[in-house]
C-alpha cells in the first residue's frame, strides 16, 4: 500500500496537471498555419474580441524555413517534415504566390474551391476585396495580371472554345517565391504582437471529443511523429477550427474516420508538372500571366485542367508524408529561366464501392517514386509518343533544358495510368491548336503531380462539421484551392466565431 507522502506527491502532481489543462484553456484552437489560420488570426485582432487564440503548427516559423536543394542539389527529405509543404503559411510561402481574384462581371466564382456555395456570391467577392486589401498592406505587388489585354485574350478564348477547351481569365496578383516569404513574415510578426499564441513543430495527435462537442486537442513533439508511445499534452477550447491545408487531407481523413465526422465523397487531382519555353507560351505570359485551360477530352471526358502556371519559372520537388515526393512549380520576382512551367491535372471521381482517392493517389505517387529511386521523373513528350523511356544522355541534348536538376529521366507511362495518361496527352494535342508549340516532342513531362484533398468534410453554412464546436476551412478539408480563397475563408470563420 502506498505511503501518505507518495500519495500525496501522487495527488499533487495530478493537481499540478489539472491546473496546467485549465490554465491553457482557449476560446479557439487552430490546427494549421496556412492563408486560412492566418487571415483567420488577423480577422480576430481587428474584430477586438479579446479571444484567446492558439495556432498550431507542425512546421517552423517561416522565417526558418528553406530548401537544402539549393545547395545540395539532390532533395535529402528534411526531417521530421518537409520545409517547402510544412511550416508557416503552408505551402504558400514556397509557391509562386498568386493571388486569384474574380471579374466584376462575373455572375458566378470559377475559380478557388467553393466557398461561395456557403455564403454567397456577393459575400465571396466582398471577402475577396476585403483579402485582397489586407494582402496588399503587408506589401503585395498592386500590379493586377490579366486586365490589360481583353481583345487579345477574347481571341484566345474563341480559340480554345474550337478545340472544346474553356479558357478562364481572371485578374492575377503575383507574389513571387521570394516576395511572399517577405510578405507573410509580416503578418507573422503582426500576428505575434498582437498577442495570438503560436506553437511550431507540433503535431496535432488527435482530437478529443466528448458526446459528438470538441473539447480540444492531444499534441506532441514534431520530432516524436513516429513515435507511438510519446506522451500527449490535452490542451482545451470551446471551438477547434481545422486549417490543414492540402498537405494534411490524410490526416483529416484519419480524423474524420476515428470520430465518424461527416464527410462526402472527394477526388484527387492527378498528372504531371509541364515544361515548355517561355517563347511557346509568350502570348499567355504577356496577356494574362496564367492562362487556365479546361478540357474534357475524347474518350474519358474527365476534366482536364492547366494550373499554377509559371512564366520564366522553376521545377521544384517536395516532399509529403511517408517521404512521398511530388513535382510543383515556383516563380520569383527577380531570379527567372528561360522556361515556363504549369500543372496539367486530370479530376477523379470515384463511385461506389471505392471511396479512398487520397489512398489512390499515393499509390500513384509511390510507384513512381520506386521508378526514380525516391525522386522525380522527367521524360520527353516525343520519347512518350515513341513509346519509349528518356535516357539521360538524350535529355542533355534536349532542345529545353529541365529546371529541375534532380530529376530522373524514365518512363512515366509505367506508373501513371492508361486513363489519366490518356487524358494528358488528348489534352496537349488539342492545346497545340491553340498555342502552337505546346505538343513540341521535346517538351517536358514531370511526375507525379498531385493535388491531395480530404474527403469533404461536411460542414454548414457557419463552417461547423458534425461535431459541435469542430470548423472546417481552407484547402484540406475541401472548401477552397489556393492562397486567395483560402485567406478568404479565414476571414469568413472569424467573423463568424468572432460572434459566439
């Protein structure tokens, strides 16, 4: 039996625990630390609600943040997680940062993700403006892309529209890679003075709910994400808000599966990152900066789509969860090549019975992976037609010069899939009628590039899930795609907590 005084000590310590959970009990809870918490945090401070707010983090502050590439010339698939997906700001710091508006004229938002299904049309736009001129305080380019050339871009339009492609133009504001790194340590330090509590390099290890209400939070070292048996800190709030982004759909997933937290039938978006010189793509870059392209092509009729286009840009490699490397693109304001770069993206939807796209996905992923021995694949759009693999000796004669230099030529068309091969290949056919040059054989095909989202979470016209208390924003959870719309969607959640 145990002594009085370890009884006592035992009991003290309890207490001391007890007292600690109490002492940190929030208003609101925060997993995440992209545009949404940010612009949600922001939104709070000037609202003066005196809530008390923690975000939280499995990355660094941005500030730490940087790529190893740059030097080493290899990705060595930073530890415990990638410092271009994770971090402050998300993914976003290390994109080229663009921030995609809407056309006055627009009766409906075409692109961003679908958080006008929730509040509206006008209110999307009217966050947009109100976004966008929060983005522009803490020091965004007032340069608006796309606004100058309406003829010119009309033309290109009737086009496309021949070739069964929509082209979507919408007014553009570009950060740049290194621009936006500037910008959002800004509004990290604005967020710090204002007294909203921060905590990097840590994971978010569970929720904890009681009777279908949130209650808070079970967190751990970031440096312990392997380990199981690692204690868990409870911290507490009222209101949790999800803010994942893309880089944690699978751990939502995860969640939403222990907790049953409803959600409905998501997609993933899978391709290749294209490379192809800035001449071919002169008119698009001129007039519009990023020209969005939607096809549905014979003989799937998936939709099809151009993304994240990158004049005079950079090839990048970055790295998900299990080491899972994918390709994207970056653009500076002032370091440029010669080439121009942009996602081709297939949609899929999967019926019943199958429901795990993000498992799909990764298995994509991975066997590509395993095909490049853990890093990207490159190969030829001619070798592709040939029917062949790219071999290093032929890639250092070829016509374009890849900018990403740690990527591995090979054959994509092992791993990748009839269909959406398929797909990619009808659809750079029928772009080359558009924009001549853009089915030229040495053209580059990058693999793989896929954008990851959680199964919808389905949520409310107030953001709340099933769970009482529990919020869903931002890109992770499937409300929202891109810098723009997700900072929108932030604003949006904390005027509405802003209210409880």
């Amino acid at each position: 039996m145990a002594s009085n005084s370890v009884l006592n000590k035992a009991c003290s310590k309890s207490m001391k625990g007890k007292y600690k959970n109490m002492k940190e009990k929030y208003d609101i809870i925060v997993v995440g630390m992209g545009p949404s918490s940010i612009f949600m945090a922001y939104e709070l401070i000037k609202l003066n609600k005196n809530k008390k707010v923690l975000l939280i983090e499995q990355g660094k502050k941005v500030e730490d943040r940087y790529c190893p590439i740059y030097k080493t010339g290899n990705c060595i698939k930073c530890k415990p997680f990638c410092n271009i997906t994770s971090g402050f700001s998300g993914a976003g710091a290390f994109s080229d940062g663009k921030l995609s508006l809407y056309n006055k004229e627009d009766d409906d938002i075409y692109i961003g993700g679908i958080l006008h299904e929730y509040v509206g049309v006008p209110k999307t736009k009217e966050l947009i403006d109100y976004t966008d001129k929060i983005y522009l305080s803490f020091g965004a380019d007032t340069k608006l892309e796309g606004t100058e050339h309406k003829q010119k871009i009309k033309k290109i339009y009737d086009k496309a529209k021949k070739e069964g492609i929509t082209l979507i133009n919408i007014p553009i504001r570009h950060l740049g890679t290194e621009k936006a790194h500037e910008l959002y340590k800004r509004l990290e330090d604005y967020l710090q003075e204002h007294n909203i509590e921060m905590r990097y390099q840590t994971i978010v290890d569970d929720l904890i709910i009681e009777k279908n209400e949130i209650k808070g939070v079970k967190v751990k070292p970031a440096s312990q994400v392997l380990n199981e048996e690692a204690e868990l800190e409870e911290i507490y709030a009222d209101n949790v808000v999800l803010a994942v982004g893309r880089k944690g759909a699978n751990w939502l997933v995860k969640m939403c599966d222990r907790h049953q937290i409803k959600t409905k039938a998501g997609i993933v978006d899978i391709g290749v990152r294209y490379e192809l010189p800035d001449e071919i793509m002169k008119d698009i870059n001129t007039y519009m900066y990023e020209g969005k392209f939607i096809g549905n092509p014979a003989p799937f009729k998936d939709k099809v789509r151009t993304f994240c286009q990158n004049p005079s840009g950079f090839v990048a490699s970055e790295v998900y969860d299990n080491n899972l490397s994918l390709v994207n693109g970056h653009s500076y304001k002032e370091k440029k090549s010669t080439n121009t770069n942009l996602a081709i993206l297939v949609s899929h939807h999967f019926t019943y019975p199958f429901n795990k796209p993000i498992d799909y996905g990764r298995n994509v992923a991975k066997n590509l992976n395993e095909l490049g021995a853990g890093n990207i694949l490159v190969q030829r759009l001619g070798d592709i037609y040939r029917g062949k693999r790219t071999w290093e000796q032929e890639l250092s004669k070829n016509s374009v010069e890849p900018t990403l230099k740690s990527a591995v030529p090979g054959d994509i068309t092992y791993a990748i899939g009839y269909r959406t091969m398929t797909d990619i290949l009808n659809f750079i056919r029928s772009m080359d009628k558009v924009v001549e040059g853009f089915a030229d054989p040495d053209n580059l095909l990058y693999a793989p590039e896929i954008k990851f989202y959680s199964n919808q979470v389905v949520i409310d016209n107030n953001f709340e899930s099933s769970v009482k208390g529990l919020y869903s924003i931002g890109d992770g959870g499937g409300m929202t795609r891109g810098l723009m719309m997700a900072s929108a969607s932030g604003v949006q959640m904390a005027r509405i907590l802003g209210e409880k």
